[in-house]
C-alpha cells in the first residue's frame, strides 16, 4: 500500500531511493546536544552530511574533528572528517545542496515563561529561501503540539510548494540524555509523525537506516510533539511529588530517602523518583511549559503541571532555608559565612550547565550575604548574571574554611568521605553520602 503511494508521488519514489541508497545529503541546522551526535550517527553509516550552525567556533571544531560534546566519541568525529563525511558551515545559502534538513534548534521559554520558537521560525525561514522540490524536513527541536503544522508548515509553503507533495515535512522528537550510559541517540527508539504518510514513511525509513533503536510512527506530528511533552511532563511532575514530600519529611523528621528505598521494594505500581535541589537541563524544566502555554488556547488551566512548577522551583530557595537553620545550630549566621558548593552541574558527570539549579542556589545564598565558592571538575568556570565564578581546587584546606558545604552535583568523581572528614557541615541534597561510613554525624541530607 505504502509502496503504491510513493509511486504516485515521484518526488516522494525518487527521495526514498536516495534515503534508502543513502546517496541522499543530509543537512542538519545547530550542532549542539542534539544535532551533533545525529550529524555525526548519519555520517558513520555512510550518509554525506552538512552541518550548520550560527556559532562559527562550533563550526571550525567540526572541521578539525575536534569533538565538544560528551555524547560523541572524540575518534568517530575525527574519521568522519577525514573520510569526508561531514562539512559544517555558517552559510546556509549551502541548503540547497542537502535533500533532508533536521531542525535541531534551541527551544527556550522567554522571561514569561512562554515558548520561544525564534529559532525554529528563522531556521525554516533560511530553509524556504532554498527549498526545492523532493527536500525532506524533520523538525526535532522539542515544542509545543501544532508546531510542525501552524509554524513550519506555512513558512515552507509560502514558497508555493505544497507539502507532502513537491517537499515532504515531519516531526521527531529529540530523545537526548546527557551522560546516560546505556542509552544515546544510536540505540533509543524513535517516535515519528509526518504531515502525510509519505512525510512519516521517509522519515521512519532515513532513521531506521541510522539508528538501532526502534521507529515508532504515529498519526500526526501533533501527536508526535504531544508524546514528547507527556515525556517531560511524567518526570517533572513526579519529581515535584518526591521534593513535597521531602520538605514534609523533613518537617516531620523522617528521612525521605529511606523512605524512598522503602517502596520502591514493591514489584508493581511504583517507579523511584528522587528530591533534589531543583531541575536542571535543558527538558524537564522548561518542556512542560509549552503544555501550560498552548493549553491557553483552549481555555484549558494545566494546575498539577503549574503547581508541579511550583514545587520545583522552590526547591533552590528551601536548600537556603535549610544551610541556613543548619549554621543557627552552630550560632552562626548566613550573613558574612563561607559557603562551598560542590558541583554545579545540572547532573552527575556531565559539562552542562544549563537551568541547573546550583545556579539558583548560589544566587539565594549571596542574596542572604554569605561568600560563596565552588568546585566542579567538569565545569571550571561559568558567568551568571553577569557574575565570573572560577573553580576551586578541592582540598582539606577549602573543606575546613568553609562553614558549611552544599552537594548539589553528585559527581562519580568525587571522594565523599574525604569532603565528609574535612568540611564542618556537610549538606547532602543528592544523598550522594549514602555509602560514607565515617563521620556521618558531619552529614545533613535533604
């Protein structure tokens, strides 16, 4: 059946010869978390690749084989590069060489809290100035349900190709973990909705040609944006419900975590999610927002999402409340303390530091006048606010100067009983001390 339809489109028979022979020139637009590792996965297995980004820094590493994201193995990208599998470019008049373009842009929230799809809109915008007939778009870039349609679509048809007949447009959601160990953009599955079922057969088949993961096609790409949300949405909020009951926990003076390895002794109906110091990344705290966002339009109140928000956004905010009761123990002030933070991460292992909540906490504790330092082996400086941080090397001297120490990143890395022996208080709100058998009386957990 399917075989027929594409017999009665001759761009959609001829683009899927190409796809399938992978004589066909991928073009991937932002060479970040997402677009990098799927560049570089297209080219090892034989597809000729374009690279594009705005960032010429990005663009010149690219072309030296010099890898800049922990996802992608150094040696696969300097092959690539050597075989001549991949290009990268800031000119995106180089559209026109390429028969399938991923859009694998930035999605933030404004100030807000609403969608920015700025990126996604000025991508296709430069795509359209070269779009031609038999050219394959698949945007990736996690937004809101009715993106692929309402945006893309027009801004492509405005050229007067129609979709799903002279160009073909579908919607796969990005499945990106940072630092996972089991799971990368080779083997997770892969959910694709296309405008028509040519868009989704052509797309399912350029992934299935890449990846060894699974390709899930689905109706629509509204379905495909939906999914990708309810994703995000399922951690945000279950974490939410862990971090509540942790400020009841600790109201109480129960211990959250034992609680946690409790229930999660039962076979069925419970999946363990843990507290922290807020949500960090690039997904889990700003996706669920575009729900909120267009949920609007259909006079729709999204509560246990907001309120999810919420809890999560405090989190940052109760882990100064808390430093804070831990120095009056001790007759001390936050005013005028010194305060190490030790990591500042969005999580274990990883350079990222996006909408890490570390950031936030730092923020409060300076608000409150405490003198703040931190270490992070895996970030040795950053600037927020307009503020240079610089890593400190992590010794007995700079344990014992500081009045109270705050896990925040739980880095494989460190050597938790040595930060236990040397520092005066130790506030744990990553549980990362659960294995130290000494000193534990130094120990403080959220």
């Amino acid at each position: 059946m399917e075989a027929l339809k594409l017999n009665k489109n001759i761009h959609a028979k001829s683009l899927m010869s190409k796809v399938k022979n992978k004589t066909a020139v991928i073009g991937v637009i932002g060479l970040g978390y997402v677009g990098l590792p799927l560049a570089v996965e297209k080219a090892k297995v034989g597809y000729k690749v374009l690279g594009l980004d705005i960032q010429q820094k990005r663009v010149d590493m690219v072309n030296q084989g010099i890898n800049y994201i922990g996802d992608v193995v150094d040696e696969d990208l300097r092959q690539i590069v050597v075989e001549d599998k991949i290009k990268a470019t800031t000119d995106y008049s180089r559209i026109s060489e390429v028969d399938c373009v991923m859009l694998c842009v930035p999605t933030p929230l404004d100030k807000y809290q609403q969608p920015d799809i700025s990126y996604v809109q000025s991508s296709t915008e430069e795509v359209a100035k070269y779009l031609k007939e038999g050219m394959l778009i698949i945007l990736e870039s996690t937004t809101y349900p009715g993106t692929t349609e309402e945006v893309v679509k027009p801004i492509l048809e405005s050229t007067g190709l129609k979709c799903g007949q002279d160009f073909f447009l579908a919607f796969s959601p990005e499945r990106v973990d940072p630092g996972n160990k089991i799971y990368n953009t080779k083997n997770t599955p892969k959910v694709v909705g296309g405008i028509t079922e040519n868009c989704t057969e052509i797309s399912a088949v350029l992934y299935e040609n890449v990846l060894e993961g699974s390709i899930h096609r689905v109706s629509n790409p509204a379905v495909a944006e939906m999914e990708k949300i309810l994703e995000n949405t399922y951690r945000n909020i279950n974490i939410a419900l862990v971090n509540e009951l942790a400020i009841l926990c600790d109201k109480m003076n129960i211990d959250v975590w034992e609680v946690i390895e409790a229930a999660k002794t039962k076979p069925y109906g419970f999946q363990a999610f843990y507290p922290g110091p807020g949500l960090g990344g690039h997904c889990i705290p700003i996706d669920p927002f575009y729900l909120t966002w267009k949920a609007r339009e259909f006079d729709y109140h999204t509560r246990l999402i907001e309120i999810a928000g919420e809890i999560n956004n405090y989190m940052p905010e109760f882990v100064v409340e808390r430093a804070m009761k831990l120095l009056n123990k001790e007759k001390k002030a936050m005013n005028g303390a010194k305060v190490l933070i030790l990591g500042v991460a969005y999580k274990q292992d990883i350079d990222d530091l996006r909408e890490s909540p570390a950031l936030k906490v730092i923020e409060n504790l300076e608000r409150q006048g405490a003198i703040v330092e931190y270490y992070d082996p895996y970030i040795p400086e950053f600037k927020y606010k307009g503020k240079e941080y610089n890593s400190i090397e992590l010794k007995e001297e700079n344990l014992r100067l500081a009045d109270i120490s705050i896990i925040t990143t739980m880095h494989t890395c460190f050597d938790y009983q040595f930060i236990v022996d040397n520092s005066n208080i130790l506030f744990d709100t990553k549980n990362a001390t659960k294995e130290v058998k000494n000193n534990r009386e130094k120990i403080e957990k959220l």
